[in-house]
C-alpha cells in the first residue's frame, strides 16, 4: 500500500484540484465498492487504496506533506487512519452523490436491497416490461380510423384488447397501449404493449402522402371525345367525373378532400384519378378501315419537337 503513489491511485495529475481529486474518488468509489462487486477480492483491495489515497490527499494537510515527502508522510505526523483527522470516514451518501433528507440516493436503487449491514434500504418500484406485438389492418380503416381487436396470448389466456386507430396512420406505425406489458416484480406500474401496425394492400387505390391515386382505364374512343365516367371513391361511393376531349394516357384528375387525413395538419388530401388509355389487342377488319380512315383525316404528329 505504502508504495502505490496516491495520484495515480485516482487517476489525477499532482495539480488536480480539490474537487477533482473529490469527483475521481467519488467515481472510483462507486465502481469497486464491495457491495457493487461481492466476493470479489481484487475489487475490495482496490477500494481500500482508493479510500487510503483519498483520506491523504482530500486532506490539504495531509496532501502538503504527501507531496513533499511521499511515502513518508505518515512519519512526520497526522497518520493516515481516520481517526486522527483528515478527510474522515466513508461517506456513502458523498461518494454516491446523496445530499440527505427526501433528495438523498437510494442505495436500494443501486444495490436492489439492504446496504451492507447497516439500516434497510427500499427499492425503488420499477414499472414492468414492455413488451411488443404487430397486426395487419385493412387499407380503409388505416385511412379513416376506428378500432381493430387484436388477441393477445398470455400464458395460457387469450386477452382480446381494443386499439384505437387513428385516421391517416402509416405503415410500421407504432400505438402504445398503456399498462398492458408485463406486470412489475416490485410494486410498480406495469410495462406496455407496443403494436407495430401494418396496412393491407387495396385492391385498386394506392396512397402517396395523403393523397389516394387510382388508375382509371377508358377508350380509346373516351380519350379523343371525351366522356363523363363513373369513379369509386374510397369510402362515399361512386362519382361521376368527366373527362375532357383530347384526354392522353397519364393525365391526372383531382377529386378535392376525398384523399386521407395528414396526421400533423388534420387535413384531408385529394383523390387522384390517373387516366390509362387502354388500347384494344385486337380489331375487326371493319374497325381497321375505321381507324385507317381516322388517320388519314387527323394530323398526328405526337412526337414532333421531342427530339
């Protein structure tokens, strides 16, 4: 012990100050304390060093002397026990920060139970696990909310919860459900569960933002003359929409708010109706001559100036 230099004991330069040789002490203190480490005897011997190099040197007095003669500082008075002065006995609540009263630490808390022999210590109670679990809930209801029941396996039960969805939720979302995780081993609240949402395909809408997109098909014939259609909408039915002569392939129609909530603006977005022309495989020798005809009649040049 004798020859073990203080300084580096704590890990501090010969200049550290006061309260630094204080914050390294107190550091060092809580990682090789017995009670941290039992029945560990490297880390017991550590902690007497430890508090030896700070009895001497959290002393000012001592440390003058330390400084000057080193190891033999205890020979020119002052030992190095506690009970001639110095800096004093182990204070655990100033090595783990405590300050006392109802702000002290709680060495429960550290430990999880009684503190070295001396007066019981109550842990703290800890809120339980939580705990995870995913669904899968059809595109409409991701679009305008409501309830999904999802079953829930605990043990040997089968719990049915309700999760409200909001409208506009995401896909890989997550809802908390309080107080349904695990239950705490200590007296405190219990953990939550954690669904992770995913949203179902629909069979012809897709959503972009807060926008709906669907694919509208016409002819070949609506296209040039134009038409006035029948549309679904996601949750109001069918809507007659027209469509203007002249109408190429990928054009968009807007239907104003019958899109899906933006979750931060509580706005709704729009529904996009994206036009495909679709053009018929085959055509009778009759509709050919027709369409043969057509060409002749209309100046199509579609790609003129592209390149």
């Amino acid at each position: 012990m004798a020859n073990d230099d203080f300084y580096n004991v704590l890990g501090v330069s010969r200049g550290a100050s006061q309260d630094e040789i204080k914050k390294a002490y107190r550091k060092l203190a809580r990682e090789y304390h017995p009670d941290r480490r039992p029945d560990d005897k490297e880390a017991a011997e550590q902690f007497k060093k430890i508090q030896s190099a700070y009895d001497v040197l959290g002393d000012e007095e001592k440390r003058k002397k330390y400084d000057m003669y080193g190891a033999a500082y205890d020979k020119m008075g002052g030992g190095q026990g506690y009970p001639g002065g110095g800096a004093g006995p182990i204070d655990l609540e100033q090595i783990f920060g405590g300050g006392g009263g109802a702000g002290g630490f709680d060495f429960g808390d550290l430990f999880g139970g009684g503190f070295g022999g001396g007066r019981q210590a109550r842990a703290r109670p800890r809120k339980g696990r939580d705990i995870q679990s995913e669904i899968t809930i059809p595109f409409s209801l991701a679009a305008e909310g409501g309830h999904y029941e999802l079953s829930l396996h605990r043990g040997q039960r089968l719990e049915r919860l309700d999760v409200k969805i909001p409208p506009g939720i995401r896909e890989g979302a997550t809802i908390r459900l309080a107080g349904q995780g695990e239950q705490s081993m200590n007296g405190g609240p219990s953990g939550d569960l954690l669904v992770t949402v995913h949203v179902a395909t629909h069979p012809y809408f897709r959503r972009d933002g807060s926008n709906l997109i669907l694919d509208v098909p016409i002819s070949v014939s609506e296209a040039v003359l134009g038409a006035r259609i029948d549309v679904p909408t996601l949750n109001e039915g069918e809507v007659t929409v027209t469509i203007p002569a002249g109408t190429s392939s990928g054009a968009k129609l807007r239907l104003k708010g019958k899109g899906i909530v933006d979750t931060k603006t509580k706005q709704k977005g729009d529904q996009l109706i994206q036009v495909k022309v679709v053009v018929p495989k085959s055509i009778s020798e009759e509709a050919q001559e027709q369409i043969q005809k057509f060409a002749e009649l209309v100046d199509q040049q579609p790609r003129q100036g592209m390149w």
